[in-house]
C-alpha cells in the first residue's frame, strides 16, 4: 500500500504566493536535485510516486519568499533568527553520510510503506543535528517528503517524520523551509490527534520552528495557541513524583507538559500570542507546573513566565496567583538558565511594591545577592544582567533597602562598577541609586571608592546608563564629603555636558542632578561660570518638547539664578521671554518647577514688569487650582516676586487670586504660608495707596 501522501498546492499564509509540497521544489538556500548518491545510483528521482501508483508529474520549483509577514507588534528576534547561513559549495571530501542520508530520501520517495517507515528509522540513526546532514536531507528534496508525510494515513510514517522534522528544524533556514512548504497548518492540526505521542513531537517541531515571525503569527491563525495551553494541564501527582515512579500514561502526559511549554515559550516572543495565551487560561497552569519536581518542565515554564512578565496583566497575574514564591525558590537551582530566567521575572515584575515585598518575605532578596557577589558567574553576563536588575528593582522598597543593608550589598554592587557589559553597569548602577536615597548608604559608598568609578563611567554613551549615574550622582550630593570628592573629579563639568545627549530622559537627570549639585558646591556661583557655554546650553533646553525635560531644566535654573551674576547672564540670553513661553502647561510637574523658576528670575532688573507685559501672571494665577501642594507654594513665590509691579497686582486682583491666597496663608506649610502672605500684603499696599489718592482727589 502506497502511504506517502498525494502532493498538492497549498497556499502560502501571508506570504502572497504558493508553496508546492512534494515534486520538484527548492528550499529557501537552494535544492540540488539529482545529485548522485555517490554509489552509482544516478540522479534521485524527484517526482516521487502518486497514490494510484503512477509516476508524479513534476511541480514547478518552489517560490521562496525573502521578507515574511510578522506582528508589527513583535520584538526584533534573535541573532540566531537573523543570521543565515552562508552558501557554500561541496567540497570534493564531503563524507560518505552525506550521501548515504540522500540514498535515504530517496527510498521515502518511493512511496512504498514498508520502504518509508525502513528509511525514516535508518535516517534517524544519524546525527541530524550537524550542519551536513541537514544539508543532505534539504539539498535533495527531503524536506517536502517530509512534509507530506505529515498528511499519511499512516501513524508510524507521520511519527517518523515528526521525529527527524523536531530535530532537523533547529536550523534556521529548514525552519524557514518548513514554513513555505505550508507546514504550520499541519503541525497545529498534529496538536489535535488523539495520540500522545505525535502531539509531543508536533509540539517540539513547533518549538523549534516558531522562532522565525512568520510562524508564530501563522500558529495563532491556525488556533495553535489554545491547544498548546491544553497539553500544560497536568495533574500535580505527575508533577511532584519523580519519573521513574510514574506509569506509562502519566510519563507521556509530563512530556506533553514539556513539549507545550517550550512551543509557548517560543511563540511568547509576540505580543499577540501574550494576550491570546493569558485569554486561553496559561497562568494558572503555569502557576500548576512551577511545583514541578521535573526540572526539563520548570525551565521551559519559567521562559514562558519571564517573556510574558514584560505585561502589566501578567504582573499582576503572576502576583495574586502567588507565583512569586514558587519563583524564588527555583533561584537557588544549580541549572544557570533556570535561575537567569526566575530573576530575569523578578526583574520584570518587582517594580510593583506587593511583588517586590513578597520577594523579601519568601526569602529572594539573598540568593540574588548571592548570585552579584558569586565569582564564578561573572562571565555569565545574562544572568548577573538579570540578577542584579531584580535586586535594583526591590530596592525601591525601604524595608527591602533595609534587608539588603545586612547583606552588605552596595559593597557587592560596588565590585561589579568595573565589569565591561553595559546592561550589567545600568542594572547595578540603578540599584546603588536606590540605595542611595539613604545617608548610610552614601557613606558607604563613598568609603569602598564607588564615587570615582561611576564619575568614569560619566564618559560612557548608554543612555539607560547615564540615566542611572546621574540619578546616582544627585542622591551623593546631598551628602558633603561626597560633593567635596565630586568636585575634585571634576564630576560637576561631566553632568552638565550631559545636557548636550540626544537623549530625552539623559538630559532630564542631568539637569535634575545638576539643582543639588550646584545647590551643595562651595562656590556655585564662579564654579557654573567657569563652564564656557553652560547657561547657554541651559536656556536652550527650554526649547525642547518634552515636559520632563522642561521640569528639570527650569529646577536647574531656579537653582542657577540664585546667584545674581549667573541670573544676570541667564536674562541676557532671554530666559525670562522662553519661561513666558511655558505658561499655559497643564502638568503639575513643570507648573511647579516653573513658577520656581519664574521666582527664581523676577527680581533682577525689569524682569518682573517684562513678565508682565508678556501676560504671564493670569495664567500662573491659575495654577492655583491644581490639587498639588507643591505647585501651590511655588505658584505663591512666583506670585509674591510679581505683585512687586502694581500693575502685576492688578492682574492678581482682576484673576481671582485672593480667595486662594486666603485659603493657602493658613497652611501648615511655612514657605507657603510666607509667600501668600507676602503676595496679600502687596496687593492690600497698593489697595490702600489707591484709596489715598481718591481721597486726595476729592
């Protein structure tokens, strides 16, 4: 009976054209069809045999596709999905395997059952995951065999092929093969089948093959999805007995598990398939296999878990389920990867105070120091990245900086300014900023010689990196002994040229960084004028888009314009007509910085009637209204400088400001209640001066 199943077009989903599985067809690097099997057989047939026993006619060659429709929304894949391999001709000493593996092809061909199933076991007696051999099968025709095997009748022929499509489809280029030729369709279908055996085999080969964009956008067409999720429901007895106490039955439902996990784990690289996975109820079960005693189940699992923390439903999924836990105690796993990606989700998860309070309740906070402190993982960058990137996130906590005080960590953190991989400086740079915050912690850091090694690192161009030491290097200057270093590092002239990044958020913590820095420095005056060009490069900012950015260059200037000569300079490059041009925002965040820097700048010559004139007062009178207190006491210092000009006051009065000024006098905040009180005592002064005059005019 002839069993290889009858060749037939087949669409190619979202690639614009058709892929002929079967006959004479060409992988994406090129088919070498008839090449001799090295025993004198002569060419191998390409035709194959059609279900009636008859000769099949020849299909024209295969159309291959160089762009593939993908997610606009997936994440750029991996350098293994980019890289391709390098064409290259035979060389006159290729082995002798080469060609026995093409002699085996072509008795699958054949079509004959017995003659199929014989080749298939003899093809699977090699190593298929070697460059040649996978070469020999892809260069004469194999791969559409094996395809088409896919649609047999016959359950040993469809195994078979599964089994060398698993293996074989680690290459890129045969996954990519495997794709044109319309093979998605068919292992998704695999998924549905009542033997256990074959959806285990179809899910590897998916596990392997979703890792080109196409494909994974193709399982979720075909509803792969859901029916992936349906092979992780195992019940807990398989998964926390050891296999060799397991049945038969309860072996292969744990290997189901396995193999739907890593296909999961695969196509999570989309956010589509996140959204379509959580819809089809993986959490909980996910949440099920982190019990596991069988560590080939919990690392695939725990992939899945860290590919999909990057969501904000998955977070807080991952939280309420009680995940956490269950993620903590698998850090102190032997297997490297198993924990890179238990911290990796701890990373990804613990910016949220619950998620970050229950790492320290369930113990996580040592073990991931453990792993920053352990010498023997240095070189393992992805893994000290994802460790020391979860302990920076706890350390938003102060009950957790507390923790990680006793387990001496800015010591530890400090050790590791040194190493050369930039996304292990941001992470570790990220987490001192956060311990920082704390005097004893800038004490510490300031004694193990952490101050210079991060002004060095000034010099770097990461710009999450630069974001860090500058947000590090603010916490330092609050502290004296710290700025007195700084200054000596010539750490204050690297922060300021920062401003000159292109990136937003650089140039935002520079100048954030800047107010305390400046504030703190012995003479800030003649230090900021010793920069040439630096009130300049100030102002300028001003003319930037991004209200972050905004905020933090008016703080910057509130500071700087506190030194009359410095404010004198600022005015002549026009900061008062930029900051008019600022007025009418409506966030807190810039409102508030900008009437401190309105205050700031409204003393020096005619600054406050030139604030006047370009109709400013109304709308800061406005500010009133926001439910900021701290927009509020900035908008009464503005407001007390400008009701210095009467015909400021006037505006006041006009705009409704008293009943505010009232409200606010009686606050419980001191600068507050000063600078209502200030601004209420000019207005009632130019009041009374008026009522003299009429007095005198009558």
């Amino acid at each position: 009976m002839n069993v290889t199943a009858q060749r037939r077009t087949v669409g190619r989903a979202g690639g614009g054209g058709k892929a002929i599985r079967g006959g004479k067809a060409k992988a994406r690097n090129g088919a070498t069809n008839g090449t001799n099997d090295g025993n004198g057989a002569g060419p191998v047939p390409t035709g194959g045999i059609a279900p009636n026993g008859t000769a099949a006619k020849e299909k024209p060659p295969l159309k291959t596709h160089e762009s593939f429709e993908s997610d606009s929304s997936d994440q750029v894949s991996s350098s293994d999905e980019e890289e391709r391999w390098k064409d290259s001709k035979l060389s006159s000493d290729v082995p002798s395997e080469y060609w026995h593996i093409q002699k085996l092809v072509k008795y699958m061909k054949a079509g004959n059952q017995t003659a199929t199933i014989v080749a298939l076991c003899c093809l699977k007696d090699h190593d298929l995951t070697t460059q040649m051999n996978q070469r020999a099968i892809q260069d004469c025709g194999g791969l559409e065999v094996l395809v088409n095997l896919l649609e047999s009748n016959d359950m040993k022929c469809r195994l078979g092929a599964l089994s060398v499509l698993s293996e074989i489809s680690s290459n890129l280029d045969i996954r990519r093969a495997i794709v044109d030729l319309g093979g998605i369709p068919l292992l998704v279908q695999i998924l549905s089948e009542p033997g256990r055996d074959l959806k285990i085999m179809g899910a590897e080969t998916i596990a392997n093959v979703a890792k080109v964009r196409l494909a994974r956008k193709l399982v979720r067409k075909c509803n792969g999805i859901p029916r992936l999720v349906d092979l992780l429901d195992v019940n807990m007895n398989c998964l926390r007995s050891q296999r060799d106490q397991l049945s038969e039955e309860e072996r292969e439902m744990l290997d189901m598990a396995r193999a739907g996990a890593r296909a999961l784990w695969s196509l999570s690289e989309s956010r589509h398939n996140k959204e379509l996975m959580c819809k089809s109820g993986i959490v909980p079960l996910m949440g099920r296999l982190l019990k596991s005693v069988h560590i080939d189940v919990v690392v695939p699992t725990m992939g899945t878990i860290q590919q999909c923390a990057s969501q904000a439903n998955y977070q807080l999924a991952i939280t309420t389920e009680g995940m956490i836990f269950d993620i903590v105690s698998h850090l102190t796993s032997d297997n490297l990867d198993l924990k890179r990606q238990c911290s990796s989700a701890i990373f990804k998860c613990a910016s949220d105070k619950t998620a970050s309070d229950m790492v320290r309740e369930s113990g996580g906070l040592e073990p991931l120091v453990g792993i920053a402190r352990d010498k023997t993982v240095r070189d393992n960058k992805q893994l000290l990245a994802a460790a020391t990137g979860a302990i920076w996130k706890c350390a938003a906590s102060e009950a957790n900086v507390k923790k990680l005080d006793q387990l001496k960590t800015v010591q530890v953190l400090v050790q590791l300014l040194n190493d050369e991989n930039e996304e292990v400086l941001t992470n570790v740079v990220g987490a001192i900023s956060e311990c920082v915050k704390y005097q004893n912690n800038r004490e510490i850091l300031r004694q193990c010689g952490g101050i210079p090694l991060l002004v060095n690192l000034l010099n770097m161009t990461h710009a999450p990196l630069l974001e860090n030491i500058a947000r590090t290097l603010k916490e330092c200057a609050s502290d004296a002994e710290s700025m007195t270093l700084m200054e000596d590092l010539d750490a204050i002239r690297l922060i300021w040229s920062l401003l000159k990044n292109s990136n937003p958020k650089v140039q935002a913590f520079a100048a954030w960084a800047l107010c305390p820095c400046i504030e703190n420095a012995k003479d800030s005056g003649e230090l900021v004028r010793s920069f040439v060009g630096a009130l300049e490069l100030v102002v300028g900012l001003l003319k930037s888009r991004d209200n972050f950015v905004l905020s933090a260059v008016c703080a910057a200037i509130a500071t700087i314009a506190r030194d009359r000569e410095n404010l004198s300079v600022l005015s002549d490059h026009k900061v008062i007509r930029m900051l008019a041009d600022l007025v009418y925002t409506t966030d807190d965040l810039l409102r508030e910085h900008l009437a401190a820097a309105i205050a700031s700048c409204a003393p020096y010559a005619t600054n406050t009637q030139e604030l006047g004139r370009l109709k400013t007062v109304t709308p800061i009178v406005g500010y009133m209204v926001s439910n900021n207190p701290r927009v509020h006491r900035t908008t009464a210092m503005a407001l007390q400088k400008l009701s210095e000009d009467p015909q400021n006051c006037i505006t006041m009065h006009q705009s409704g400001v008293v009943p505010f000024l009232l409200e606010t006098v009686g606050s419980k905040d001191r600068e507050l209640q000063e600078a209502s009180a200030g601004c209420l005592q000019n207005i009632r002064k130019l009041a009374l001066r008026a009522e003299e005059l009429e007095l005198c005019g009558e």
